[in-house]
C-alpha cells in the first residue's frame, strides 16, 4: 500500500559485520511509493545534487519541466478566493505535480548508480526539519552513511527549515534581554528570570496541582479542563509576572530547550490589535509574516506548510485585557477563510475560536477577573506570584554581593509590609531597583520601614530615575531632596502624566509620536525610561510609537497628573471611579460577541477595568495626609485641600452605597457580610489614605462581625489593607479569607488584627509551616480563636505540630481544618495526642493527608472516651485494615463522636466487620461514611447485621467498594446502608 511505513521490512540497510555493501538502488526500489507520498519539498535535493556534481543542469531542467508545489502555490496565491470543489481539485492537481517531481528524481537519482542513491538518502536524513515525516523509516531501515557519503556536504535550502531557522534566531535575539525601567539598560533574561507558583486550576478555580516544569502546560494529562479547547489561559494581577512567562517560553523554544514539538512559535503583543483602523483588513499570512518574522524565501510555501501542519504552530498572545477598539465584532463572519483580508481583530477572534489554525497551540494571558468564555480554554493557569523561596532566589539573582543580599534579606525580614509587596515579582523589581540605587548613591541600605504602601513604592520609582538623570560630582550624597526634585521637574511629570490621562480616558496604552509631541515630551523626557517604543506596530503607520513600561505606571502618572494639575475640577478627579463602580460585581466578560455572548451596545467587548482602579488607588494614596509635604511645593495648599476633601467625602458616601449591596446573613453569634472581588479594592483605596478616621467610619459602615472574603482575589500584600480597618473593632470579628493568595506574608501582615480573631480561615492561600508557626505565636497569646482553617495549603508536620500546640495552650479552640496538607503519621500523632488533651475540640478535619495507620492508632487513642469530640474526618489518608480496626475498637467507648468520615482509605472487609461490632456497641454515632474503600458485599452483610441491633445510626454511605449492583439488591429493605 502507497506511503505506508513498515511496507517490505525484509530491504534494509542494517548489515552484520563482513557482509556485503547494502544495495541503495534496490532500497529506493522498494520504497518508491513511500517516499514520493512522504517528499514534498525537492528544490533542497536538486540544490544539493548540483552541489556535488551528481546532477548537471540538464537535469535539474528535466525535473523543472514538472510542476512544483510551489509553483502551485503562487497560483493558488492568484485565486485565493476559489472556494468548494475548485480548492479540493487544485489540492489534488497540486498533489500530483509534487509526486511527478519526486519521481523524476527517484529516477534520475537510480539510473547514476549506489554512491548518488545513498547520498540521496543521506540528504532526507540530514535535513530533518524538511524530511521530518521520513525520519522514522530512516530509523527503521537503520541508515547510517558510509565515510565517503559522511564527507559531502549538505545544504539545508528548505524554505520552511530556513523559516524556522530564521524565527528561532529572531525571537531567541529578542527574548534575551529584559528591558529595564531606563531604556539605556538591560538586563540577561537568564539572569533576572525567576520561578514563580503557577497553579493549575479548574474553571470553578479549584487546585488541579501546581505547573512544575513549562512543558507541563502543553501536557494534556495534567492539569486538562476541556479537550475540545486550544488555549492555555494563564491568568493573574498586575505584575505577577504574565509577560515575562511567555518571554521565558520564547527563549527556551528559540534554544531548542522547550520540547513541545512546534517548529513555528508567533507572538502578539495584545495592545497591537489597538493599533488598527476600523477599515484595516489583512490576511492570516500578513498577519504572521509581516507582524512577526518574514519568510526569505518562498513565503507561498512556507504558509501553505503552516496551513497544512497548524499543530507545529505555537501561538503567545499576552495582554487580552488590554485591547481596545470600536470594532464591531458582531459583524465577523462565522468562518474565516485563511486567505481572505479581514480585521485583524477578527483573525484573531478565528485563532482563539479554532476557525483558524485549528489544532494549533495557543497561550493567551489576561488580569484576574477578564473572563473568557470556557468552549476555547483548554487549561486554566493561575499566577500567584512569589513564594518565600521564589523570593530568596530572586534576591540572590539580583544582589550578587552576599553582604548586600543579607541586609537585603534582613530588612524584608524586618517589615512584613514590604516583603508583602516583594511577593509580586513587579514589585519586587521596583523595589529592590530603588534598593539598589540608595545603596550606592549614600552607601544605606535602609527603605522606609513604616507602613509601605504602593504609591510609596512608586514616588520612589520616580525619584530613583528623575536622580538618575541629574549629572553629579564627585560626592555621591549630591543629590535633593524628594520634594525639590519632583519641583524641579514638574514639567516634565505634567508632560507624562496628561498624555497618561489621555489614554486612560480612552482606554489606549500605544501612543504615536504625533500625541507624544503634542504633550511636549521632549526626547530628554523620554531619555528617564518612563516610556518605551514599541516595536513591529506598522498597524500604527511608518512612525514610533510608545506605551509605558507597566499599564501600572500609565495608571500612576494619570493619577499623579489629577493631583498635580490644578485645572483638574471634582468630575475629572473622580472620573475613574466612575468607570469602576465599587458596586459592580463583576468584571467585563472579554469576547463577548455572537458565540459567546449578547454584546451590549456601544459597550467595548474587551476591556478590564483594572486600570482604572489602579489610578484610583494610587490617587488615593497622592491624596494622603502624609503626602501634603510632598505635593504642596507642585500644587497650591488651597487646590491640594479642596482635592482630597472631595476625595474623602466620595470614599464615604462610596462605602455605605457599596456595603448596602452585598449579602447578608445571621449566623451563632454572628452578623455575617459576604463581599465581592472589587470590595479589596475599595480596601486598596482606603489603605493608600492612610487616614484612621477613613478606616475607623468603613469599620462603622459594615455593620457585621463577620467578614467574608472567601474567593476575592486577595493577596498577601491586601492583608495590610484588611488589618487597616479591622483594627478599628471593639468586638470579636470572625475573618474568612479563604481561596486568596495570602501566604505566609499575608499572615504576618494581620498581626495587628489577631487580638479580635476568633475565626479565621486561610484554606487554599499558600501558607507554609512558617505561616502556621506565626499563627501559633500571635493567637496563643491571645486565646480567643474558636475556629482555624487550614485545608489545602502546604503544611507539613512541622506545621501539624505548632497546631497542636495551639490545641492544647487554647481552650477555646473548637474547630481545626486542616486537611489536604502534606501531614504524615508523625504530625498526625502529635495532632491526636493534642486533642486527646483538649476537653474542648468539637471537629477535626484531616481530610487528605497521610497519616497512615500509625497516625489512625493515636486518633483512636483520642477518641477512647474523649467528652466533646462530635465530627471526625480521617478520610483519603492511607489507612488500612490495621488502622480501621483500631478505631472501631476505640469508638467502642466513645460517646460524643456523630459523624465519622473515613472515605477513601483501603479498608476491607475484617475492617467492616470491626465497626459492625462497634455498632452493636456504640448508640451515639450517626453518620458513617466509608466509600470508596475495599469493602465486598460480606462485610456489607455484617454492617447490616449490625443495624438490627443500632437504631440510632441513619446512614453507613458504603458507595465505590467491591459491591456490584446485583449484590447490593440483597441489602435493599435496609434504607440505611447506602452502596449506590
């Protein structure tokens, strides 16, 4: 049969020692069909045939005289538009004329004797990204070139391997360095590059594990939510570290260091898509060629071998919520021909939706709360920023002076603020860059080290480059003041900052040379490194064209032009709190047109708001009473004054609107108030003030002990904003943060509110045995918690223990959720000792760990007559038949335990018979769930035996064990044994 691999395996050229020469003539024989199915590109064995004088130019115009794909391709470029049965006969013309080139060669080639046939074969194995479809049966006949072949050269003249060539070098050249906040220096990507947690997710945000190695996102058993999706989505706030992902991705693919099988890797710059005119219209190739790396040679080919092979194509676009346009996306056509011109909005609408390309691969990166809609993820990843040992090896990067890297070390140490801040890798740059800079200009190595916020972060960013600009002598303490440097420079900050506001009213982060002259930056302006260009937007005309270094900045400078302005009235300055209502719940939904979902007019499908909020962050923080020294030399007293009562008084008509909205509950001993996403940034706003009256009146306004802010998008440097206003309660508060990005940081940043905390639960938010040891120090001393969770974080026994601690020194402690941690037999027997002890634990949580049977065995000393125990979870912990039977054993004299989970162990059948003995015994417990252990229908029948004598229990749920439906009809006439 034609092409088919593995046909006539007895021709092979692998021989035994001493036998004769393989016969190449005779292999091509053979083979014929396969390889003139398999060979579609042959200007590359001409060119090398000519190159060794085994062809003359007669022949190579014998085998022209046939037909070339290529030459094909020029003419479907001609007819583009062809549609139906026309482009399927021109696919089967073409088709034809590549086999009759092939076969003229294969002719030519045999009738020149062994020495031509073998280098014929050495070429298609030389040149592998050309002949990658032959490569296993170069494997499989054994190939290996003589001496004489060995010496000949080989030219890869494929224009599809030169393409790729050429992209790898191109992105490799362009992903080497890290453009940093001065456009004069760069930084080794290699050098600067550090790992971060990224977490896979479901699209309820449930963990799915975390993103261990880059090729664990292209890998479809790990981490798969929907296999009919292309899009690897990988999300986060601002600065988490998106864009430098995917200049990682780059760098690795460029070096060959990224085995995801994709020869063609395409990267866009979402903001791009800004750039163009509503009446822009481009094909796919332009779209790939012309905004990315052009084709040297047969550009025809290479995009009809793209079309052909889409699974080769490897996609990056970065930034989704930050497209802006009036383009109107309803229009787009369902289906998008590969040739037709269109909006590029529209191309890569088709992309996303797999119209385009279907089968190729695609990474697309937006802000937390840009929602995309499920039918084209293919995996959710979650960037969580740095974790305590993220940062300790991005410090060492950074400060390659071990004494500098120790002060460094210590002081983030010293201010849990700070290192809140350092957990977001953007932050942290800017941080430790403005470090940096201090150290050697007055040799300190000393950062504010009172409460640090954002906007304190970025005025030092400012300043850092505003000093850098100055030329100073031989001293290097020549330098001025902050507030005399910000004077002398005001022109250039208004300059900045209005053509910031400007794009911010609009929405546009690209900025052409024509608006960035019409604000008057001049090019020493533009020498600080405020703004960068962009390259490769010929979307945006022949001229430059600038955008900001972080979307961050463009929203600082925008607020930092509100306050310095004087002609800014109330309406302007609180125009952006306008665009983000506190009161919305939800954040745009990106894409929303006919296939996903009903676009309201004249609203912009694309856009985020987080922009927004951080311009009206950080001009909250501008406003701040500390900030008055600052500002009073740009603005006038009277202005700076009129501005932040305006401010302050819509922040408290914005809190009791706001709070008005959210659900409210009445729970035991408490008033419950459940908030949303943009309540953190209301939070934000009101921390950035800085004013005690501000957080005391917002603690007012709740009218709630009880503050849920379970699945908000919190982080860790967020806990100093929640400490800012619960600090201004009398009473105790209950405090859910549970499904965040808290951390060990986050956990230092509540110090000041743990005196209050009688609840607090931290499930699903990184903390680490460290994060526990602080919780163990601070609510010993207090003794007023009733309830901690801990479930799903990376606690180990070292943890498990302070927890124990904390049990046995608090009284009060009636709760402990702690499951799906990473405890073992050791932290399981300090845990069960420890409430052994207590009088006062109500429920246990252990769900998911590994305590093992050894850890089952000090449980069951726990419960032998324990007075309050009541909910007992030891479920999914490795415990066997040994375990089991020690608790049923146990449970024998025990008369407060009434609900027990053991699912997911490996019980068996004598274990069920230990607890069907138990239950003889034990008339207190009322719900046993052992599912999904190994359980057969004999120990079911002795769980039911038991039930004649037990007329408390209401359920034993036995679902998942070795019971067939068959067998479980005989346990029918007891309701209470639950097998399906």
């Amino acid at each position: 049969m034609e092409g088919q691999l593995g046909a006539n395996r007895d021709i092979s050229v692998k021989k035994p020692p001493g036998a004769s020469p393989p016969c190449f003539i005779a292999l091509l024989k053979v083979h014929r069909e396969l390889l003139v199915s398999r060979i579609r590109n042959t200007q590359c064995l001409i060119d090398n045939l000519i190159k060794n004088e085994y062809f003359s130019t007669e022949d190579a115009e014998i085998v022209v005289q046939f037909p070339t794909q290529a030459d094909k391709h020029n003419m479907h470029d001609c007819y583009y538009k062809a549609e139906g049965e026309a482009m399927h006969e021109e696919s089967k013309q073409r088709k034809r004329a590549g086999h009759s080139s092939v076969r003229k060669i294969l002719d030519l080639v045999q009738s020149k004797g062994e020495e031509v046939s073998e280098y014929f074969i050495y070429v298609l194995q030389k040149v592998t990204d050309a002949y990658y479809e032959l490569q296993p049966w170069l494997d499989e006949i054994g190939y290996e070139p003589s001496e004489n072949i060995c010496r000949k050269p080989v030219v890869n003249t494929d224009p599809v391997s030169r393409y790729c060539q050429k992209l790898r070098y191109e992105l490799g050249r362009d992903s080497k360095f890290v453009m940093s906040y001065t456009q004069r220096e760069e930084m080794l990507l290699e050098e600067i590059y550090s790992n971060s947690i990224m977490e896979l997710v479901s699209f309820t945000n449930e963990s799915l594990g975390h993103v261990g190695q880059l090729e664990a996102l292209f890998d479809d058993t790990v981490g798969l939510i929907n296999e009919d999706g292309e899009t690897v989505y990988v999300y986060g706030d601002a600065g988490i570290g998106k864009s430098i992902l995917l200049q990682k991705i780059q760098s690795l693919w460029a070096k060959k260091e990224l085995d995801i099988g994709a020869k063609f890797f395409f990267r866009f710059p979402c903001r791009m898509f800004s750039c163009f005119k509503e009446d822009k219209a481009i094909c796919l190739k332009d779209l790939l060629f012309k905004y990315n790396c052009y084709p040297d040679q047969d550009p025809a080919e290479v995009f009809h071998h793209i079309l052909q092979f889409p699974h080769t194509v490897l996609f990056t676009f970065d930034g989704f919520d930050e497209i802006y346009s009036n383009f109107d996306l309803s229009s787009v056509p369902e289906i998008c021909s590969p040739h037709e011109p269109i909006h590029p909005l529209a191309l890569l609408v088709s992309l996303l939706r797999g119209k385009l390309l279907k089968g190729s691969r695609k990474i697309l990166t937006a802000r937390t709360g840009t929602e995309i809609q499920r039918n084209i993820i293919k995996k959710k990843v979650l960037l969580r920023g740095f974790s305590s040992n993220n940062l300790r090896e991005y410090t060492a990067m950074f400060f390659r002076d071990e004494q500098q890297r120790t002060l460094v070390l210590n002081q983030l140490e010293a201010n849990p603020n700070l290192c809140s801040l350092c957990s977001v890798p953007l932050f942290c740059w800017i941080i430790f860059k403005c470090y940096e800079h201090f150290y050697s200009m007055f040799d300190s190595h000393e950062l504010p080290d009172s409460s640090v916020t954002l906007t304190d972060v970025f005025l030092l960013l400012i300043e850092v480059h505003l000093n850098r600009s100055l030329k100073t002598g031989l001293l290097k303490n020549n330098i001025r003041s902050q507030a005399e440097m910000f004077k002398s420079r005001k022109e250039t900050l208004l300059a900045l900052g209005k053509m910031a506001y400007k794009g911010m009213e609009n929405s546009f982060f690209i900025f052409e040379q024509e608006e960035v002259s019409s604000a008057n930056i001049s090019e020493k302006d533009l020498q600080l490194g405020f703004l960068r260009t962009v390259k490769g937007y010929s979307g945006c005309d022949s001229q430059a064209a600038y955008e900001f270094l972080h979307s961050t900045l463009q929203s600082f400078f925008t607020a930092l032009f509100l306050v310095i302005e004087e002609k800014v009235g109330a309406k302007e300055l609180l125009e952006f709190f306008n665009e983000c209502s506190f009161t919305e719940t939800a954040q745009p939904t990106c894409l929303r047109i006919p296939w996903l979902k009903k676009q309201l007019a004249g609203e912009n499908p694309f856009q985020n708001k987080e922009h927004f909020n951080f311009t009206n962050m950080f001009l909250c923080g501008l406003l701040s009473g500390s900030k008055q020294k600052l500002f009073r030399h740009l603005v006038s007293p009277a202005v700076l004054k009129k501005k932040r009562k305006t401010l302050i008084t819509y922040l408290g008509e914005s809190m009791k609107s706001h709070l008005k909205v959210y659900t409210r509950s009445r729970l035991k001993s408490y008033n419950q108030i459940q908030v949303q996403p943009n309540f953190v940034w209301m939070l934000r706003c009101l921390y950035e003030t800085q004013s005690e009256k501000v957080g005391k009146l917002a603690a007012k306004r709740m009218h709630a002990n009880y503050i849920k802010l379970a699945y908000c998008n919190a982080y860790s440097a967020d806990c100093s904003a929640i400490s800012f206003v619960l600090h201004h309660f009398q009473k105790r508060l209950a405090l859910d943060l549970d499904n965040n990005n808290i951390n060990d940081y986050g956990i230092k940043q509540l110090l000041p509110s743990f005196s209050k905390l009688a609840v607090i639960r931290l499930s699903v938010n990184q903390v680490t045995d460290h994060g526990v040891r602080i919780l163990y120090e601070e609510l010993s001393k207090y003794r007023i918690v009733s309830f901690l969770g801990l479930y799903s974080n990376q606690i180990t026994d070292v943890g498990a223990k302070y927890v124990a601690k904390l049990i046995e020194e608090c009284s009060s402690l009636e709760y402990v959720k702690i499951g799906a941690n990473k405890i073992t037999s050791e932290g399981g027997k300090c845990l069960a000792q420890a409430i052994q002890k207590s009088k006062t634990m109500f429920e246990i949580g252990m769900w998911g760990n590994q305590v093992g049977d050894e850890g089952a065995k000090a449980f069951a000393e726990a419960l032998r007559n324990h007075p309050r125990l009541t909910n007992v979870s030891l479920a999914f912990n490795g415990i066997t038949t040994e375990g089991g039977k020690s608790i049923a054993e146990a449970m024998q004299h025990n008369n407060s335990v009434k609900i027990f989970w053991l699912t997911k162990n490996e019980l068996d059948d004598e274990a069920a018979m230990s607890f069907a003995e138990m239950l003889k015994v034990n008339k207190k417990l009322v719900h046993l769930w052992l599912i999904e252990n190994q359980i057969t229908a004999k120990g079911v029948k002795c769980l039911s035996e038991a039930l004649k004598e037990n007329t408390t229990i209401k359920e034993i749920c036995l679902n998942g064990n070795l019971i067939s439906q068959e067998e479980s009809e005989a346990f029918e006439n007891e309701e209470r044994i639950i097998c399906f």
